[in-house]
C-alpha cells in the first residue's frame, strides 16, 4: 500500500452502482446530503470518494452502511436537471479506503488512504490477460446485452489493472461481486476472480439459451395443435358438422360428471372419453367408444327409491288387487317388517309356482306398487343364448348388455323390483347356458359384483328384489332352484273364483267394452254356471275371456237397441255362449267295477283321472294304454305284484294272472301322465275287478304303494284336493305323511271333503270298495 498520509475528502454514497478507476459515467444526485457532499467538492478541488452502501433501499445510510473501499473520482461535469436532481459527469481516478470519518452531517467528510495495484509476475498477468481477453470475447458472443465493438474498446488494452476495470464494468454482476473486485488490489487475484465470473455467466447464459429454445419448442407445438383444430372445426363446418365432436364430447363429460358413479367407475368412463376424442368419427370405433360411455352412464348406480315400509298400507294394497295368495303377501310383509327393524336388508329372491292364470306376473306389480319402488319385469321364456343374461362382449357387432343391466337402466333406480318372468322355460344350447348365468344374478352373496360382459365393471344388484314365475319346477335347474325362495300359488277354487269374478273380472272387462254397472249385471248363479261349466283352468285367465264375451254380446245388444239393461243368468248364458263345454266335475254318475279315480297334478293346476281295469280269458298279460310315462308303468306294475302276494286275504283266485290278461287304461289318451301317485287308484280298480266290488263314486284317491302294501306320499295334495272338490266328489283318500300339508288346503275346500289318512293299501280297499 502506498502513500499513508491522511487526507479528507467528500464522501458520496452511490446505491447500486460501483465506479472503478479510469472509468468515466454519468450519476444522478438527489439526496441533499449528496447534493451538500457534491458542492463542497466544486469549492474544494472537484474531488470527492464515490462509495457504494451496502442496501440500495436505504435513503440516509450511516456510517456502517457504506463499503469502506471505494474510487476517488473527478468531476469533469454538473447540470442542474427540472426535476431539481444534479446530473454530473465523473472519471474514476483511483482505488481508496477509508480510514476514519470525520463528520457525517450535513454530508459525509472522511479521511482515506490511496491503494495502489499490487503486481505478480509478468508473464503471469500476460497469461491470464490472455486468457481474459478470450473468455470476454466468446461471452461478448453469446450475450444479447454486450456486441462485438464492445469487445473492440478493450481489446487493444495492454495495462492488467486497467483491462480488469473495464471488463468488470461491462459485467452484469451482484453488487458483492463488483464490490469484491475493487477491494481486489492484487492484479493476478483480481484478473482470475473476473476469468471465474464470466466463465459462470457463460454457462448461466448456455442454460437460458437451452431452456429458451425447450419454451419454444414447447409453443410451436402449442400453437401447431391450435392450428390443427382450427382448421378440423373449419373442415367440419364445410361438411355440415358444425361443432363436430366437442359439443358431444362435452354433453358426455357433463353427463358423467352428474351419473353419480363410484369412483372407479367414473375412471373408466373419463378415460373411454379421452379415447373417443382421440379416434376419428368416421371411424367404427367411435360408435362403439360413444355408445359404451352412453350405457355408463345411464345405468342407476346410486339413484333409489325410498321404501314405503307402512305394513297396513301393504297389506291394503295386495288385499284390494288380489283375493287370496295369503302366503305370498304374508311373506312381503314379513320382508317389510325386518326392514323397518334393520334399515338396510338384502333384496330377496322369491320364486311364484303356479299354473298359468292365477295372477303371478300382476301380484309382482302389486308388490312394487305396495312399497313404492320401481317395476321392471323381464321375460325368459324361450331364451338360450348366455349373453341375452350376461350381454354381448364389445368387440361383437351390435354389442349391447344383458337383459339384467337393460332391466335396471328402465328402471332408473338401484332398488326395483324386477319380475323375471317364466324362469322355468329358459333352454340352452350351443350358445351357452343362460340359467347357469342366471346364478350369480340370484345368489344374494355374489349378485353385489354382478359382471356384464359388455359393461365389465361390476354392478351391485344386491338391493334389487327378485320376483321369478315358473309354471313348473321340475324343469328349473337344481343350483337355480337353490338360490330361490319358493312359494306355491295352487288353483283358486270355485269361491275364490266367484269372489275374483265379482270384484276384479267383471268390473275391468265392464269397463274395457264401454258399459256400465246400470247397463250390465252379472247374477251369482250364472258366474258359478261359467266357472263349473265354460272353464276348466286353475288360474281365471279363460274365465276372463267368458266375461269379456258376455260383455260385447251385451254391448252388441244394446247398440241395435235390443235391450236398454242386460241382466246375465243361468239361460242368458246358455243362450249367449252355446251348450256347456265340459261336464261339471268328474265324478261317477253311479259305482263301477274296475274303475277308481284318482287325482293327479298337472301345469294347470290339479285334475281327476279316472282308471279303468278290464279283465279278459288269456295267459296273464298286463297291457297298460293312456300315454303313460316310465314310473306309472312300474306302478301298475308294483300294484299287480301286491295283489298277486295277497290273493287269499282279498278271496281272488291265486292263477288269475294265469288265466286272465288284464288291461289297465287311463282315458285322455292324448295327455302325458306320469308319476307314482296313481299307484293305489291303479291297485283299487284292480282289485275292483278281480273281487267284483265296485268302487264308491264319491270316493278320489292319490298315494304311491309298495309291493308290500304300503301307502308313501306325494306331492301337490293342494291342487289334487281343489280338482277333487271341483269334480264333486266328497271324500278323499291320502297318504298318513302327508297331514302335515292339510293346513295349506283352503277352508272353503276342507268343510266340503272328507280326508281320510291311510298307510296300508287294505285301509285303502276299506274305504273306496263297497262291502261285499
């Protein structure tokens, strides 16, 4: 350091801005501490020390924030400017410190020390002047801020001192950085600290150079899409498309957003959006795409109905549309019940066996109706395709789901209740098994993830309440069967019809062809005359037709002005609908030999047969006609074997069977019949027949026997005891084990039969043979 003798000066703070020797700049001073500092300076000797504050931001800085070192400078020029600031011109003279301050009011007066340039070795300093020199020129290059003459002003600089000034001053750098290089007194520190910042700056400007072009490239594409849409929507426009796919891609998003889906569903849906704004319209993925997300979103997934859980509302609702079916709506309620108790109860899966007519399909409706859900009803007869259950897959032509999924999609809600209609007529073939389909849809503990093969995601129909009809069980898969609650729904009998009659039938088919009640009046007797005699059917569906006749007889009538009122009797019926067709009842005019009836279950409810015995001189054959299947071969088979054990005890001569063939018909040859239960009417009639005895008219009978005699039980005594008391006969023979379904019997039926329980064919013979 040179001269050490303590000399005073001015002291003016600069704020951001750092002047180096030899380096000449315009300053603006406003502050009036600078202005003060500034004019002393003119009286003085035009010099003053150019110190930069550590803070910009500060208007009267103190004494600690100022760097120390700074520039002793020379006042080439001053201007007063409008505003009242003062415009001067300096030139940076030399490095100085500040060593003691005098006064800092009204301006700073401080005393300084000159710092002189320390130097290294020569060809040191040429080097890194060199290498400065290089730096600078490539940074010149790729900078916006400097050009080529800025690097020609320097290039012919031989000082090191001097060139580290200049360069520096040209330099965007912090105000530490700048600072640092001026307190830098040694020439080789100062030449390598610059070559290290350029260098930095460099590499800076290299990473903005290559983040710009990334922005760049990242707009051109931005704006190349823009382009392209333009110009499609400017295309379809041309085509008569005018908002092509974005008004629907839109219509799809909102209907998305308001189908209240499960989450993971509505993931499907957004990403099968994506793909269908993607592909072409002309394309025949796009139809397929649109009319998947469609079926998404129709289909209820949280939409439901509340439950009208009222018990007596119920119980009103199923007694004023159906008379009877007492198990049926007793098996709602109890539903209802539970319910109401728990809150939250999975869907039950009923199954309503009867014969056609007695009111399956309506009672369902009924049950929506008396608990305010939805109805949806779904018929499977004649369905043998798997996918007409489960849906088609989507990559078929046509695909659309199962008729489960359409089901619920009418529906509208997650709670129907849904009538599957003819479960029992459901067929398989090559194209799969649609009742093992159905298995998952009734099974309570797999029907929550039910699967569609066109949907695939998995659907909860666990709240759905499943109502299937069937006319026969036996043709229902077992695993099927399982699954379902069933409740028989047997014939009505002839007071359950007239009641039906009165308060459903003929009011509906009254009002159905134009009449009145004052117009038309149905007597009781001639109701009863039409169910004996006009109909013989298990459920009312033919004695609705009868009705329905009468009535447009009627209308007829009185449109010609024949009658003014049509009151419709016994004769009236007679007269409008022809001779009676069937006999009213089956039963024996009078006791016959060889001839028993029995009672047998058919699709239509019960029936009577009557089986007859012929006997004839020949070598013991056993002929058996009336289209009879394989078990009541065998039983007449088992019958003639126990006779042939017991000819001593029933007086029959023991060669009979050698001597005499015996014939055994069941008339109505044309119908099937099958089963055992014709076994002991089979071995009465007999009986009958070899012994003489003839068998009492009044008497039916039904019960399989053994070739020991003994009486086993059957199956449907309900609907054999309503085609019993519908034939007129009056007593009725059953098997000991069957007690137990007596209660099932309607009253109206009990008080007009007599039961009488047997275990033993010789009870049997007892009861149904005349004494000898």
């Amino acid at each position: 350091m040179g001269d050490t003798n303590e000399k005073q000066i001015p002291l003016l703070p600069l704020r951001g801005v750092i002047v180096y020797p030899s380096m000449v700049m315009h300053l603006d001073v406003g502050r009036d501490q600078s202005v003060k500092a500034l004019e002393k300076s003119m009286v003085e000797d035009n010099k003053l020390l150019l110190a930069t504050q550590r803070d910009a931001a500060k208007d009267t800085p103190g004494e600690d924030d100022i760097f120390s070192t700074g520039t002793i400078a020379y006042i080439k020029q001053m201007v007063k400017l409008p505003n009242g600031t003062v415009r001067i011109l300096v030139e940076g003279l030399e490095r100085a410190k500040v060593s003691s301050v005098e006064q800092t009011e009204p301006y700073f007066m401080v005393n300084y020390d000159i710092l002189d340039d320390e130097h290294g070795e020569d060809t040191e300093e040429q080097a890194l002047m060199r290498m400065l020199d290089s730096q600078f020129q490539e940074f010149t290059k790729v900078s916006k801020k400097l050009n080529k003459e800025t690097y020609n002003s320097i290039k012919d600089i031989e000082e090191p001192s001097r060139l580290a000034d200049i360069v520096a001053s040209h330099l965007s750098l912090k105000t530490q950085q700048k600072q640092n290089i001026l307190e830098t007194v040694y020439v080789p520190d100062r030449l390598d600290y610059l070559i290290q910042l350029i260098h930095n700056e460099k590499e800076v400007l290299g990473m903005e150079k290559k983040i710009g072009q990334r922005v760049k490239k990242s707009m051109e594409r931005t704006q190349k899409e823009y382009y392209l849409r333009e110009q499609l929507k400017a295309i379809q426009k041309e085509l008569g498309d005018r908002d092509g796919k974005n008004s629907e891609v839109a219509q799809l998003k909102e209907k998305i957003e308001e189908a209240g889906m499960p989450e993971r569903i509505e993931k499907t849906a957004y990403k099968e959006l994506d793909r269908y704004e993607r592909v072409p319209q002309s394309s025949a993925e796009s139809s397929v795409i649109r009319n998947y997300i469609e079926w998404l979103v129709a289909i209820p997934w949280t939409k439901e109905t509340e439950d009208n859980l009222d018990i007596h509302h119920a119980e009103e609702i199923l007694d004023e549309d159906h008379y009877g079916l007492e198990k049926v709506k007793e098996r709602v309620l109890e539903y209802l019940s539970v319910q109401q108790l728990t809150q939250s109860l999975k869907g039950p899966i009923l199954c309503l066996v009867g014969p056609p007519g007695v009111g399956k399909t309506s009672l369902a409706k009924s049950v929506a109706r008396a608990i305010d859900r939805k109805f949806v009803r779904s018929s499977l007869g004649g369905v043998r395709d798997e996918a007409e259950i489960r849906g088609h897959r989507r990559t078929y032509v046509g695909a659309m789901p199962g008729r489960i999924i359409q089901g619920m999609n009418k529906a509208g809600t997650v709670n129907p209740v849904f009538l599957l209609d003819e479960i029992d007529k459901m067929a398989s073939d090559f194209r799969g098994d649609p009742s093992s389909a159905m298995l998952e849809v009734l099974d309570p503990e797999q029907n929550n993830s039910f699967s569609d093969h066109f949907i695939e995601e998995s659907y909860d129909l666990s709240k759905v309440m499943f109502i299937a009809t069937a006319n026969n069980l036996q043709t229902i898969p077992g695993p099927l069967l399982d699954r379902m609650e069933v409740i028989s729904i047997a014939g009505y009998t002839e007071v359950e019809k007239l009641h039906i009659s009165k308060e459903h039938l003929i009011p509906k088919q009254i009002k159905e062809n134009g009449l009145t009640k004052g117009k038309m009046q149905f007597k009781d007797e001639a109701i009863l005359k039409l169910i004996r005699m006009y109909t013989r059917e298990a459920g009312v569906r033919n004695l609705e037709r009868q009705f329905a006749s009468l009535c447009r007889k009627s209308a007829k009538m009185i449109v010609s002005n024949e009658k003014k009122r049509v009151v419709i009797t016994e004769a009236q019926i007679e007269k409008l609908l022809g001779k009676p067709k069937f006999r009213y009842g089956q039963a024996e005019v009078e006791n016959q030999i060889g001839a028993a009836t029995g009672l047998a279950y058919t699709q239509a409810g019960g029936d009577t047969l009557s089986i007859e015995v012929s006997l004839s001189k020949g070598t013991g054959k056993l002929t058996l006609t009336g289209k009879l299947g394989d078990v009541m071969k065998e039983s007449a088979q088992a019958a003639l074997s126990y006779v042939r054990s017991r000819t001593e005890e029933l007086n029959i001569d023991e060669d009979f069977y050698e001597k005499l063939d015996i014939h055994i018909h069941v008339p109505e040859g044309a119908t099937p019949k099958d089963g055992p239960s014709a076994g002991i009417t089979m071995a009465t009639a007999l009986v009958s027949a070899l012994t003489n005895r003839p068998v009492k008219k009044e008497v039916g009978m039904t019960g399989e026997i053994t070739l020991r005699g003994r009486v086993l039980p059957i199956g449907g005594l309900k609907e054999k005891s309503l085609s019993a008391h519908r034939a007129g006969l009056t007593t009725i023979l059953i098997p000991e084990e069957n007690d137990k379904d007596l209660e099932d019997i309607p009253e109206s039926v009990r008080e007009g039969l007599t039961f009488i329980k047997v275990n033993h064919l010789d009870q049997v013979l007892d009861h149904a043979l005349l004494k000898e």
